[in-house]
C-alpha cells in the first residue's frame, strides 16, 4: 500500500510539473494531428499491392501502419522514458535527494516513468481518436485480449528501458540499448510493414523482438477482432519476454547502483 | 553519552574509470587515483553538534555523501543510529536528514508545499500525517505565506529553510548539514543558526553534523570540531580547544594611517593578514622576543604609514585554521 501510495506521489508531482507547461501539451495534441494526417496522407499515396498484409485480409494499410505507429509508442517511451528521467533529475539535482530516503531505488525508478507510460496511453487513444476521423474502424469485441497484451507489452519493454536505465547510470551517456532496439525494432518489428515481406528472411530476426508479437497482437484484436484463445501465441511469447527482460532489467539496474555507489558516481552526470 | 555517528579508519579511494581504448589497450587512465578521505575516525555524540571544517576539496562532502549512503567507502566502518552502514542503509537513511545547500535539489515549477508532500511521500509519509507534519514546518520555518508559491520564486534564504523543513519531514534524530548558510546573507545566516542552535539542539535533542568552512559558524554553533584537509583529520576537540594547535599562535591588530599596501614582514610564520579600513591585522607566530612584531613595526613606518595603535587580540578560528593549513603534510 505505501509502495503504491509513493508511485500516487511520483505521478502527482510529474502531473503538476506537466500542467505548469501546457503549451508544450497543447504542441503535443498539435503534432499527433499532423502525424495522423501526414500518415494518412502517405498511406493513401503508396497503396500497397494485394495481399501485402497476409494477416490482416481486407485491412487498409493507414489502419495497419497507425495501429502500429500508435502501439509502438510504448516502447519508444519504455526505452527513452527510465533513462530520460534517470539523467533529467540527475540534471537537475532531485536525483540525489530521491537516493537519500529511504525508499528503494527501483520503485524510483519505476514510478519516475509511471507519468511517461500514461501520457503514452493518452497519445495512443488520440492517435486512435482522430484516425478515426481519417476512416480508421477499431473492433472492440476482443477488448480483454487486447488489455492483457498491452499490460504484457509494457511490462517486456520496461524490462528493456530499465535496462537502458542502468546503462545510463553507469555510463551516463552512450546507452548501446536503446539505439540496438530501437533500431531493430523499427526494422524488423513490423511497425511500418509486415516483417514477412522483408527480403532475405530478414524478418525472421523480428521474433528476436517483443514488439513484433506485441503489434501482431493488438492489431489482430484491435483491427481483425481476433478472440483470446486465437491470441495466445503471442501472449505466451510476451510472457517469456517479460519472464526474461524484468528480472534482466532489475539485475541490471542493481549492479550499476551498487558499482555507481562503489566509484562514487551515482548522482553524477 | 552515546555516539550517534562512528566513523572508524574511514577511507575513500576515487579511481579514474578507464575508457573503452584504455581497457582494450590495457593502458592506464591519465588521470590519477584521488585520495578523498584517509583513515577517518570520528564520534559524534548524541545530542552534540558537531562541526567538519575544512577548506573546499577537504573531503568533506564526500563524508557526508557516505554518512546518507550515496556512496560506500572504500575501507573502514560507520555506524549512524546504531546501524552498519554496509548492513543497513535503509535504517541509516530514515534515521537521517540532509539539508543540502544545493538549490536544485527541488522542482522549481511546484511549490513550497508540493515539494514537500512529494519528498515527504519518498519517507513513507502520506495523507492527513504528511499535511500536518508539513504545516508544522512551515510555520515554524515562516515559510506559511510562500507555501504555496513556486520554488523557483523563493529567495535564497527561503530555499534553504525549505531544504531544513524537507529534511525534517520525518523528524530524524540525526541532522546532516552541508554548508547550510552559504548563500545566506548575514541576517538569513543568524536567523538560521538560531534555530538550528536554539530549536533542533536545544529544544529537539537532535545530533547535528555540520561541515562548513565558515569557521565563525562553527564557532559559534559547535561543541565540538573536526578539521579535515586531504582527506586527514588533523585534529578534533572542543572549539575552546583549538589554541593548542595553533600553539604560539597571536594576533595583532595595528590602527594605522597612510598605509596602502600590507608590509613585507609579514611572511615567515605569520600567516593571517589583512588591510582594511586603516585597520592592519596580522596573526602568527611572533616569537616572545619581539622582533617580528617589532620588524612589523618597522615596515609599517617605511611604508609612510603611522601607528596610531597596537593591541594583542585572540586569534581568530581562521587564523588557527589556515596555520593548521600550513603546517599539513
């Protein structure tokens, strides 16, 4: 309950220091409409040929590449988000006065991001919202399905930005994660296009990824109306990506603490 | 009485990080490996405030850092409360508070009081407990009207009576203070060593570690000292103790007229000198025999300067302070 209670805290304080700017929030809202129209716009132009989307029969490639663009969202911030607020209150200062109480420095760590992974979700839903508008049809009868492999989507990616956290501790910059995955992910995780139509089996390094199954997942829910049981491939492969990224996270994440206590370095940046 | 802090053959080594063509090369790293604190022991007594001087890069605020568990010694053994600090730094850190005189340890775009309640949750503190225990502070840190003000609109000596109510928000027994009059002007500066003496020592009970080379703070707020330099205590005692270490140690103080330049006397052995409104004063070993004093004298005259007077004055803590400097290894 107090661990809870202190994650309530780091929200609040990232809520009142987010409201304190809020032309930059209005500038946010302001360029997922021009991301949403400049995507439409591309979709619309390049027409993919038939059959390009094999797993999503009669799928408009605007919805297949927005669902995608939306959702990989939060990797994007898992991967930015630990280590971006890791070094801004190194910056700043706060970092050192968070380290001096008594609360463990993962739930630090964890709640420090719980801000980004919300306004994630609120850029995911505007995005969905306006696509909307741009002709974007969303199934809702797979609604539970969809939430499980969101919780999982974000759990496995978390793993991988505390990771990159720790890299950030340690190193304070030059964090090999975040450019490995998000480059790869980009590549082969089937945000743009399906990993399959890569050549030379390159998209076979796409099961490599958890966002290939993540997208696959929430678009057959979202876009196809998929049922659970037809699911399970990818929540199985999620949870052995979450089985293994948290705890490789959090071990990670342990020792570069403790070897940034052992050099002196902890607050430095 | 028991000690609060116990600090026992204390050592901190910093060693360069090699970089990447260092380790594949397996070349040394240009820098050197520092020395910060060197065989360290202290105690601190209960109730006792207890002073670290030193100049910057003494070593201080790395004791400090190790004292609140940001950083682990290299060698040696600290208790703080009772606890190992290799065992239980959890204990130690809910035990503790730290006023810092780092201004950007807070958010500046929230308040006062915001600020407050987010540290105050990071001690497990929360609802109606936390709201209470926050306007107690404020109040009597006089902060009640700026509460709900921005941080960043603070003065800087409402910023570091914020820094006193955040490390009191869990009422710890033991206070670390980091040079908390640094950026205070005199009247802020008194106001705060009053309520550091009279309310958190004399009322409260709690132990207070302050490290500071403001030695006139330490004067006037300190049972006992420790000095520090390289990373060495070069001694430790009460502050009415100190004369011994600057055994031989005097001060003089000449009013003179027409002297523009400090004379050239003084060197050798004296090693506190200063010109200020016709007023010359000069501290260090004089020897008992009078020729320094007398060369002095001499100096000020062939400098066209006159004497209008010359009195034997204590010396200063500063004065101590920078012989003790001189004479470190």
């Amino acid at each position: 309950m107090t661990r809870l209670r202190t994650m309530v805290a780091f929200f609040r304080k990232d809520l009142l220091e987010e409201m304190s700017y809020r032309t930059a929030f209005v500038m946010q809202v302001g360029g997922i409409l021009l991301t949403v129209s400049l995507w439409y716009l591309i979709a619309g132009f390049l027409k993919p040929p038939e059959g390009a989307l094999p797993e999503f029969p009669g799928v408009p490639y605007f919805a297949y590449l927005l669902v995608g663009i939306a959702f990989s969202h939060y990797l994007w911030s898992a991967l930015s988000s630990f280590a971006t607020k890791l070094r801004g209150e190194q910056l700043t200062g706060t970092l050192e006065a968070m380290l001096m109480t008594p609360t463990p420095i993962p739930l630090i760590i964890l709640s420090s991001a719980l801000w980004d992974f919300f306004m994630t979700s609120v850029r995911v839903v505007l995005y969905l919202v306006l696509g909307a508008c741009f002709g974007l049809q969303l199934r809702f009868d797979s609604l539970v399905a969809f939430f499980i492999i969101l919780l999982l989507t974000i759990l496995a990616f978390s793993g991988i930005g505390i990771l990159s956290a720790a890299f950030i501790l340690y190193l304070k910059r030059g964090d090999p994660i975040n450019f490995l995955i998000s480059s790869a992910s980009a590549l082969f995780g089937g945000v743009f296009i399906p990993a399959q139509t890569l050549p030379h089996h390159l998209g076979e390094l796409g099961r490599l990824l958890p966002i290939t199954y993540a997208l696959s997942g929430i678009r057959k829910s979202l876009l196809s109306g998929t049922r659970l049981q037809d699911l399970l491939p990818e929540i199985f492969a999620l949870m052995v990506f979450v089985v293994l990224l948290v705890p490789l996270g959090m071990a990670g994440f342990t020792l570069a603490v403790r070897k940034a206590r052992q050099e002196g370095s902890l607050a430095q940046y | 009485m028991s000690a609060s802090i116990e600090i026992s053959h204390l050592s901190r080594l910093f060693k360069p990080r090699r970089s990447l063509g260092q380790l594949l090369t397996r070349s040394r790293p240009r820098a050197r490996e520092t020395w910060a604190l060197r065989d360290v022991s202290l105690e601190v007594p209960e109730g006792a405030i207890f002073g670290l001087l030193g100049p910057n890069g003494a070593g201080k605020t790395t004791l400090l850092k190790i004292l609140s568990c940001l950083i682990l010694p290299t060698g040696g053994t600290v208790r703080v409360g009772g606890h190992d600090l290799q065992r239980n730094d959890g204990a130690i850190q809910r035990t503790l508070g730290f006023v810092s005189s780092d201004e950007r340890s807070f958010y500046w775009r929230l308040t006062g009081r915001q600020n407050l309640r987010f540290f105050g949750s990071l001690y497990q503190l929360h609802g109606r407990a936390l709201s209470e225990r926050i306007a107690y502070l404020l109040d009597r840190l006089e902060l009640v009207e700026q509460a709900d003000k921005p941080f960043g609109d603070y003065s800087s000596g409402m910023k570091q009576r914020l820094a006193m109510a955040r490390a009191l928000l869990h009422d710890p027994p033991i206070l670390l203070l980091d040079e908390p009059t640094r950026s205070l002007d005199p009247i802020s500066a008194k106001h705060l060593r009053r309520f550091i003496a009279e309310e958190l020592n004399g009322r409260e009970k709690k132990t207070l570690f302050l490290a500071t080379h403001n030695l006139q703070e330490a004067e006037q707020l300190c049972h006992r000292v420790a000095v520090l330099s390289k990373g060495r205590v070069l001694g430790e005692g009460s502050v009415e103790d100190l004369p011994p270490w600057g055994k031989g140690q005097e001060a003089y103080v000449l009013v003179v007229s027409g002297l523009d330049q400090i004379p050239n006397s003084l060197k050798n052995g004296i090693t506190w000198t200063s010109l200020t409104g016709g007023r010359l004063r000069a501290a260090g070993e004089f020897g008992r025999d009078g020729e320094r004093l007398s060369l002095l004298l001499a100096d000020v005259l062939r400098l066209g300067g006159r004497v209008v007077s010359c009195s034997k004055v204590e010396p200063t803590l500063q004065e101590v302070f920078d012989r003790i400097e001189e004479e470190a290894p």
